[in-house]
C-alpha cells in the first residue's frame, strides 16, 4: 500500500530497497567510469510497479530519449524537480503541462536505459538553484551541480519521507503518527 503523510509522498505504492546513493562521484556499475550520479535508486521491486507524484505539480517532461532512457519529471509547487528514470516506455499516465495531484499515479517501474535491472532512480532538482546554472532542464554529468542536484534521501527526509523505509510523518513533529 502507498503510504501517506502531511509532507510528500513515498514516490512508489510498495517501499523497495536502496541499491545505489547519491554520489558526485559514483563508480558507473556498468559504464566503468566515474560519473554523478545524482538520484537515489529505489529496487527490488517487480517491473510495472506503479510510481506516484509525491506531492502536487506540474509535469514538465514524460518521454524517453534516443537512447532509450524512459522518465517522468514534475515540478512541484514547492520548488523542486521530481525525476523518474528508467521507467517502463510509455507507462506514463501524464503529460507535459498536465497538473498532478500528490498520490496521483504517474508512470510504472521499469529497466531502459543503461542499468543493471528493475528500479526507480529518482532525483531532487532544486529549480531555483537550477536556475543559476543557466543552461538546460536537468543536470550536467559534472559534480558542480551539487546545488542543484541535491540528494534525494536528504530532501524527501526534509519533506517528510524517509526513502530507506518508507516512513512518512508530520511535518514539524505535529503529531499524527506515520505509516508504511
């Protein structure tokens, strides 16, 4: 079950395991080099499992790229870009300009691009900081974005969410409890 809370919203409806951190300097598990790597991946989940908006935006890209990598990105209305890669080709439920609501389902668990199987890698753009850098819609392969590019694990746990377990809670300690 999906679970819920006053902040964001666990962004897959089963809680997964962390396979991979976010690390300005991350080995590539398949390319062999050292790239950013700058999302949080989200596996040992079955391939089609349903991904939902964790919190209310706008879609501003649901496509895949000439390589094959399928995502969903959304602009919450607090100030973040919410990226979901790797998702199953043409499993997004939204499309760009689409308003999203937070629990709205938005694409499904998949495996394309370049990876090592099943996951969700999802990343946390902050828009404003994004902003500065002047070029392009997501982040460069190059670890001075970390303003931008900012860890996922971090940002949702400021937003409610704990990604190792799927807890969520209130927001400020206001009571109300938490579920998985």
């Amino acid at each position: 079950q999906a679970v819920n809370g006053a902040g964001w919203k666990y962004p897959i409806v089963s809680v997964g395991t962390i396979t991979s951190d976010w690390d300005p300097q991350r080995m590539h598990p398949v390319l062999g080099y050292a790239r950013p790597h700058w999302g949080t991946d989200i596996g040992g989940l079955p391939i089609g499992t349903e991904l939902v908006a964790v919190a209310a935006g706008t879609v501003s890209y649901a496509d895949c790229d000439s390589e094959g990598l399928c995502q969903v990105d959304y602009d919450t209305d607090d100030g973040w870009r919410i990226r979901y890669l790797h998702i199953i080709t043409n499993s997004w439920t939204v499309k760009v300009g689409q308003k999203v609501t937070k629990g709205q389902p938005v694409a499904q668990v998949g495996s394309t691009g370049v990876g090592t199987g099943a996951h969700l890698h999802v990343e946390t753009i902050n828009l404003a900081n994004l902003a500065k850098h002047g070029t392009g819609t997501m982040c460069a392969l190059d670890a001075t974005w970390q303003d931008a590019c900012q860890n996922p694990k971090e940002v949702f746990n400021q937003h409610g969410v704990n990604l190792d377990t799927g807890e969520v809670r209130q927001i400020g300690g206001a009571g109300g409890g938490s579920s998985k």
